[in-house]
C-alpha cells in the first residue's frame, strides 16, 4: 500500500489484487463500508477507483502496533498503553464489525491504529483499519479472524510482533498486570489452539473473566448484558447455577469461594444488577466470572433453547418498517404457548440493519406503554421479532376497525396521557422514535374496563443522548403527515431528527386523536404539507380545552428548540392541574422538590423555569400578548396568498388562529387566578437573587 498523510486525513491507494474482485467493484459494500460508525473502527470518509486501485480516505492516527512493538511510537503514545485496553477495544471493534456481517480478513499489527484527541489527552483509542476486503462471512473467514486475534491478544500483551509458538510462559506476558496474566493466556490460547466443541463468537469474548475481573469497561458491558442482552433471561436462575455447579463437579473443584453466596448474591432481589455485580466481584470473583463464561459457552443450553423456542405463524396482520407482522403462537423456553405477534425480518440489506436495530432497541425497553418485547426466532432461514399481541393500531381504531375496541369507546385524555408517558419513557432511555404516528401506537384489551396504548415499530429508533441533535444519514426520516419542520426542509440524506421532533410528531398525533383520526391541516396534501412546512398552528381547537390547546400549541412550535421536553409536558397543566386539588398538590410538590436540591442545583433549575421572572410579570405577559412584528405580518400575508392558491375561500383567521386561542388561555388563567399560588412561587422564584448575592 502506498501511504500519502494529509493534515486530518490518511489516504491509502489499494492495490486492486489484495480484494476480492467482487468486493473491488462492489460500489454498495464500499458505500456501507462508509457509513460504518464505531469508536474502535477506523472511519472510511470516502473510496474512489483510481487506475487499478481504491483510493481510500480515512482518518489520521498516531502510528500502530507495529510501531509500538518496534518502539517506533511517540513516548507520549506510548506511556498510556495498556495492554488489557488493547485487547478490549479490539474485541469491541471485532464485534462491531461482526454484527454488521463485514470480514475484517486482513488482522495484521499495522491495520491496529492508535488515536488520541490531543496531545494532552490520557485517552488511548485503539482503531482498527483494513476491513471490507472479503463481502460476505462463512465459518472459515471466522476462523480465520478468530487465529489472527488471537496473534493480535499475543502482542498487545508481550509488546512482540513475532508470531505465538505453542510454549506461551506468564513471564513473557510483560504487558499485563501480575494478577491478571492467568487469564491473559487463557484467552490467548483459546484463540491460538481452538477448542473442540466450542463454536466461539466474538461477541462471546467479551464475556471472557479476563475482561470481567481486568476491565472497568468489561465490567460496564457486562451490566448492560445482564440487563437487557441474551443472558439477562438466565444469569440470576437458581437452576443454571446449579448446572453450572455439576459441570464443575465432573471436570475440576469449585473455587474456595462459597457457591452459596454467590447464589445468594445472584438471585438477590433487592439490589440492582451494578450493585449484584460489584458484590460478586469483591466477595467471589473467580467463580463469579467462571460462571458469566459457562453461561456464555454453554452451547447446549443454547440449542435446547432454540428447539425449545418456536413459533407457528397464522394471518398477516400488517406491515412495518421493513417487515410483515404476523398473528402467530408461539412457544417460550418453559414450553408454555400462547398468542403473541412476530415481526418478519426483511431479507434486503438495508432491512436488515434496521431489523437488528429494532432488536437492539426492543431489548432496553420495559414499560407499561412500550410493545414488550419477548424473543427473536430464527425460522426457515428468516429472523422474526415475537411481541406481544395487540388488538391492533389507533388508525385502525379511528377507522373503525376492532372489534374489540369500538370507535368513540376510549377517553381521548387517558390515550393522550398513556402515549406521552410512553414517549418520555424513551426519551429518559436516550432513544428517539423517529416515526410516530397513529399506524405505530397499538392498543391491547388489557381487561374488560382497561385498554393499553402501545408505542411500537422501533425500525427508525436511534440512541440520542440528550440535549444533542442527530443528523441521521438515512433516507428515511419517517412519515411525512407527522414531520417537523425542519425534517420537512432539511436536505434529502442529512435529517435532523431529535428529541423535539418527536415532541412534534406527538402534537399531531394529539390532534388526530381528539379530532378522531383527522389529519390537523385537513385532507388536502398540498396544503397540509405547505401548512406544516412553514410552521404554523393546526387550525380548529376552538371547541377544545385551554389547557390542550397550550398543550399543541407549545408541542408544535416551529422552532425545534422552543418545544419542550417531555419531562416538562409532563408537568403540562393538561396534565397534571385537572381540579383546585390537584393545583394545590402540583405547586406544594413542586416546591418541596426544589428545597431538596442542592443550592447550586436549585439555582439552575429555577432559572430555567422562572427565566429571570417572577410570577406577576409571567402572568401580566400572558394577558397582555405580544404584537405581531413587521416581519411576522409580512410573512403571514405572503403565506395568505400562497394558500389562497390552494383554497381560494381561505380566510386569515382560519389559517392564524393562534390570537383566538390566545385569548380562550388568557380567559382561562385570569379566571384560575390565585393569588395565594403566586405568593408562594414568588416566594420561592426570589431565592434565585438572594442565593446570587
């Protein structure tokens, strides 16, 4: 390879005979190569043929591990290297890679990058480069990965670039803590020699003791896992750790440490899994990671499980982002039976990416108002999603459709509140939805008196961390009825979806529901999409409550920053000030919240409730109103004439009709008026200037 290093970037010109010839002309593995993210990949910023080779555009790094093994890398790399960390994150770019079905095939020490911020940075980033050069996995590409990781595992912890003969001695292992170095070469040899009988996955590796007792990182993962990944079903039953407990008894003596308090510790109901976690590594850590690996390896259980595990499909009920849902009856790992839904996995690539990021997403979620999710089964070649089964959707409800659940026979508040709780649920788990609308809110007969709103179809979802906005490279920014504006003026591959449009999304979705399924800005598409474009407020709320008229309002901002979030419409007045009791509960609670927290604490979130105002001067600003500014007149009678295009008989008060909901709010808050409420918010809004002193 032939290297030219720019400022930011590296550029590595390929020779055309070390690919696959498939792989060399293949524009779409090349286009998914690049739009792979991952914190220990090297990122691919662009691949063009030149001549008889690729020219590839990638990010510039520090040196690697060969570097490092010859004592070619800078002294200031080099002192925060750490053996174990080497070994992690290349195991977390592995598995990274393995997921998205991409072959590294080329495991070499000059394809292991090391990154760092900055120069003052402590942080080493370990980045694998090389990748894409077979197109498709088989069992032989995997071992072959698996032999030259386990090469790679010999190096980071010998700090020697010569290949691992048969005689490995602790001594050499110089790059790994004292402790630590039994396990090292554990992992180590499994690698190099195989295991007969054991069908290893990198994902599996992970769950190696070395990671779970060396490794803070290991020890975050493993949490994660027995929260919501494949073991979190089994690690805490009595009944695997006593086949555990066999399984040692015929090949090799427990550890000293008391198998009855690691059960103890383990099936604990009281304690969180951190904590469970914590304790197990400070009182029985040998036995407790013996255990995590036994789970992960026991490949009986796993085949017992899968034919245990099935599912019978019945009717097509629907279709969802990339997949059929289907009526089916399916069996669990206890043998019980009974009816669920499953989602059928798309077979093109694309579908299936976001087939396993619905899985992924599924897995973190547990709430009343979130589909459940329940397993994944692999049928005839085809992937399914079993769920739980719902009477249908709120459109087909709307549309008069269940049986079971009349139109007009549900309490549009209590559906309302259902899904916001629902949404905000996400939201906290850091997860966008990135589709809500009607066809995804399914409803369940819980029982005679009692019908659940469910939030599915998690095909778009993407993990978000708050406060931050996601330009989703994806052509796919969900369904345009129920976009924000900005997703409906973005550029087609560069959607900003975020926490506020989904807070969007779900003003439309309240619309819909009290106006009994009727899109906002009425049947024409034109106009509805020209109305959503350009921001304004759905029309025809007069009949409806001041409080769910603010609600939408505030909801449907046009301005994604000005929309609250769902923690705040939560505390929405539709919501939670419903009589002079619950006023009186709301602000009393409230302000008892605030005495709790810290001074520094307090102080931020009463300047980011009060703003700087006291109650009088919000109250006298909501009667009083603010006046239409010269641009906004301007752009409200251009937005007139381009409308009147639509529907000539449209009127300024029927597509403006924010200052007659205006003035229903300010009636209803002057008539609400307590002055007792405002002595005491005041009371408390001027610590704010006190505490400032």
């Amino acid at each position: 390879m032939d290297y030219n290093f720019g400022e930011k970037h590296k550029q590595i010109q390929a020779k055309g005979e070390i690919w696959d010839a498939d792989v060399f002309q293949n524009e779409e593995h090349w286009k998914q190569l690049i739009n792979l993210r991952d914190d220990n990949l090297v990122q691919y910023h662009q691949c063009s043929i030149k001549g008889e080779a690729r020219l590839l555009v990638m990010d510039l790094c520090e040196g690697s591990m060969l570097d490092y093994c010859r004592k070619n890398l800078d002294d200031n790399v080099t002192l925060f290297v750490k053996g174990i960390d080497i070994i992690w994150q290349i195991t977390c770019g592995m598995d990274y890679l393995n997921r998205h079905k991409i072959h590294h095939g080329n495991l070499m020490l000059e394809n292991v990058l090391f990154w760092k911020r900055n120069s003052s940075s402590k942080r080493i980033v370990v980045k694998l480069a090389g990748y894409g050069y077979k197109l498709f996995q088989n069992q032989n590409n995997i071992k072959d990965d698996l032999y030259q990781l386990g090469c790679l595992y010999y190096s980071a912890a010998t700090k020697d670039e010569a290949k691992p003969n048969e005689l490995i001695s602790l001594e050499i292992l110089t790059e790994i803590e004292l402790n630590h170095r039994s396990l090292a070469l554990d992992l180590i040899h499994l690698l190099i020699k195989g295991e007969d009988g054991l069908k290893l996955e990198i994902a599996t590796l992970l769950r190696h003791p070395l990671f779970i007792r060396s490794s803070e990182d290991g020890k975050a993962r493993l949490i994660k896992d027995l929260t919501d990944g494949e073991l979190s079903h089994v690690w805490n039953s009595k009944q695997k750790l006593q086949e555990w407990k066999m399984a040692l008894t015929e090949q090799t003596e427990l550890h000293d440490e008391d198998f009855h308090d690691l059960t103890d510790i383990l099936v604990s109901e009281k304690k969180d899994i951190g904590q469970q976690v914590a304790e197990a590594l400070r009182t029985t850590p040998k036995s407790f990671a013996e255990y995590i690996w036994y789970l992960a390896t026991d490949l009986s259980f796993s085949e017992e499980t899968n034919k245990v595990q099935s599912i019978e499909i019945y009717e097509l009920l629907g279709e969802g982002n990339y997949g059929k849902v289907f009526k089916c009856n399916y069996t669990d790992g206890d043998g019980k039976r009974y009816l669920t839904a499953c989602k059928k996995c798309n077979t093109k690539r694309e579908g299936n990416d976001m087939f396993d990021r619905e899985i992924q997403t599924l897995r973190q979620l547990n709430h009343l108002f979130v589909i459940k999710y329940l397993d994944m089964i692999e049928k005839s070649s085809k992937k399914f999603i079993v769920m739980e089964l719902c009477d249908g959707s709120l459109k087909d409800y709307f549309d008069g459709k269940l049986e079971g659940i009349p139109k007009d026979s549900l309490d549009d508040k209590i559906l309302v509140s259902q899904i916001a709780l629902g949404v905000a649920y996400i939201h906290d788990k850091g997860i966008i939805h990135k589709d809500l609308k009607l066809e995804n809110i399914l409803l369940k007969r819980q029982s005679p008196r009692l019908v659940l709103a469910k939030i599915a179809d998690f095909g778009f979802a993407k993990e978000l961390k708050p406060g931050k906005a996601e330009f989703s490279e994806t052509l796919h920014p969900g369904t345009e009825s129920y976009m924000a504006p900005e997703l409906l003026t973005a550029d087609k591959g560069a959607y900003p979806a975020s926490f506020a449009s989904d807070v969007y999304a779900l003003g439309i979705i309240i619309v819909r529901i009290i106006k009994k399924g009727d899109p906002p800005f009425g049947l024409n598409k034109l106009l509805r999409t020209a109305s959503m474009v350009r921001g304004l407020v759905p029309p025809e709320l007069q009949e409806f409550s001041w409080d769910l008229i603010d609600l939408i309002v505030k909801l449907t901002e046009k301005e994604p920053e000005k929309r609250p979030e769902m923690t705040l419409v939560l505390r929405h007045p539709y919501f939670v000030l419903t009589n002079d009791r619950t006023k009186r509960y709301f602000v009393d609670k409230l302000c008892n919240d605030f005495n709790l927290l810290s001074k520094d604490d307090r102080t931020k979130q009463l300047k980011k409730i009060f703003n700087q105002h006291n109650f009088q001067e919000w109250y006298s600003t909501t009667l009083s109103g603010y006046p239409d500014t010269d641009d906004e007149i301007e752009e409200m009678s251009k937005n007139l004439s381009l409308f009147r295009k639509y529907d000539p008989e449209i009127q300024a008060d029927t597509l403006y009709p924010a200052k007659k909901y205006a003035e229903k709010i300010k009636e209803a808050i002057s008539s609400n008026y307590d002055a007792n409420i405002e002595s005491q918010i005041n009371q408390v809004s001027h610590k704010i200037d006190l505490e400032n002193v």
